[in-house]
C-alpha cells in the first residue's frame, strides 16, 4: 500500500501524519488524523497534533474543538491547554486566550511555551513591564530557544530602553550566530541610538544574503537618510516601497527621520504625500 493506503494501522497512521507535518503539509497530516480518530476519537496524541494542524491553516474554531475534547480527557495538559489559547487569540477573545495561559503555567510551570505566548499577548495589549515578567520566565524555563530573548529585546525597545535592547540583542548575537531576527534587530536599536553607520553595516550585512528583505531595506534607508545621504535614502526607499508600497508609504509618512524631506518633491511623490 502506498503512504495513505487504508489498511494502515494507528501507529503506521501517526508515523506518516507526522511525516506530513515535519514537511509542512498540515492538511495532508489531517486527513490521516481523522482516519486515526475513526479508530479512537481519544487518542489524546492525535487530539492534540490535529488541533496544532489546524492552527497551522488557520482553522482556529476547529483547532478549540480538538483541544477541548482533549481537555475533556486530560484537563491539566499544559500543551492543550497553550495551544488552545493560541487559538482563542488568534479568534479575538483575548480574555479567554489569557486564562488558557494562566491555566497552562499553573498545570506545568516548566513549560516555556505558556510564559512566551503569554508575554506576546500582554505585549499586544501594551501591558509591556507584564509582557517582559512572562518573557523573562520563559527564559528562566527554558534558556535553550532564543524565541523569548528575541521578543524581550523587542519589548525593551518599545519601552524605548534601547540600550537594554541592543546589550539583548548583541548577547543573542554571540550565542546564536545565526539568528537574523536578532542580527536584524541589532540593527534597528543602533539607529535608535542615533549609531547609524554601524546600523548601515549590520544592514548591509544582511542583504548580502537576503537582498530583497523589505524590512532591511526600509531600515537602511532610515539611517542613510538620518546621514545626510539622501540620494541613496530615496533610492532604497523607492525600492522598499515597489516591494510592498502601502505598509512602506505609511511608515515613511510617519518617520520622523524623514521630516526633513517633507518638502523634496521626490520623497513626496515616492510616498504620495
């Protein structure tokens, strides 16, 4: 039989629905689910793995569903009870999504995932001081994923403690080399310290391998225009808007740095002011 051949048994089921799922074919993995949940709608494994799916393509009402009838079975599983949040946040019911996190950290408080998702949630809510107690748990849980140090970096620069930001970020730097998100955001809280030539070099460094990041190219243009350098901040800035022309338009409108180019008639006619 091939991959989905019907004579399958559970656990052959399983193996190939997560096969799906590491491929990030999430409909494909739930169409092997249901035939599992045929068999045993408690398997609690499938249960749970069915709702991270359908999260997964957005299907956040019946990703509840799953989670719920797991809970039904299990009503102290942390992840269930995490990931239901999620959904519930993702459907605008804050409230709910709050107290799934709470629910979830007090059924396994060494469980990062509840910690970040609830420090995101209050970050959305601008409770920022909040947001950055949940994340610096989340650290403190689980010091391995940089996920949490990245959104703490990220808030701190909101509460505008930029150079808090930047010692989190470079930290994230040296321990995980890799991570562009951090690198990116180096970046950003350099310029924010009016240190924008070293913030051109982070940029810079980053398009080498991702020339066509829009995020990267708006923030260079930022700090070159904060330089003086206003042919090639109009060039970048034309570029970042051909790639995503309302979001782009907006932000430059907005940016303070760009105030002194409010009466160059090319910078009013790339932004449509």
């Amino acid at each position: 039989m091939g991959l989905f051949g019907s004579k399958k048994n559970p656990e052959d089921l399983k193996y190939d629905a997560m096969a799906m799922m590491e491929k990030n074919q999430p409909k494909a993995a739930i169409s092997l689910f249901n035939k599992i949940l045929k068999q045993n709608d408690s398997d609690e494994e499938t249960l749970l793995n069915k709702g991270l799916a359908l999260n997964q393509i957005k299907k956040y009402s019946d990703a509840i569903t799953c989670f719920d009838k797991l809970l039904e079975i299990d009503p102290k599983n942390a992840q269930a009870l995490n990931n239901r949040g999620i959904s519930m946040a993702e459907n605008g019911n804050i409230q709910e999504a709050s107290e799934c996190y709470d629910k979830a950290i007090e059924a396994d408080p060494r469980y990062a995932a509840s910690y970040f998702n609830k420090g995101v949630l209050l970050d959305k809510l601008q409770e920022h001081e909040d947001a950055l107690t949940a994340l610096e748990k989340a650290i403190t849980v689980d010091s391995r994923k940089p996920n949490a140090m990245v959104y703490k970096g990220i808030v701190l620069g909101k509460l505008k403690r930029h150079e808090e930001a930047l010692n989190c970020f470079q930290n994230i730097c040296k321990k995980y080399p890799n991570n562009q998100d951090a690198f990116f955001q180096k970046g950003v809280q350099l310029a924010e310290l009016g240190r924008h030539e070293k913030a051109i070099t982070v940029f810079d460094e980053i398009l080498k391998k991702y020339k066509d990041n829009v995020n990267v190219i708006y923030a260079k243009s930022r700090s070159c225009a904060a330089l003086d350098k206003i042919p090639e901040s109009m060039e970048l800035l034309k570029q970042a808007i051909t790639r995503n022309p309302k979001i782009i338009r907006n932000w430059a409108k907005d940016e303070p740095i760009f105030t002194k180019l409010h009466n160059n008639d090319k910078f009013r006619a790339l932004v449509k002011l």
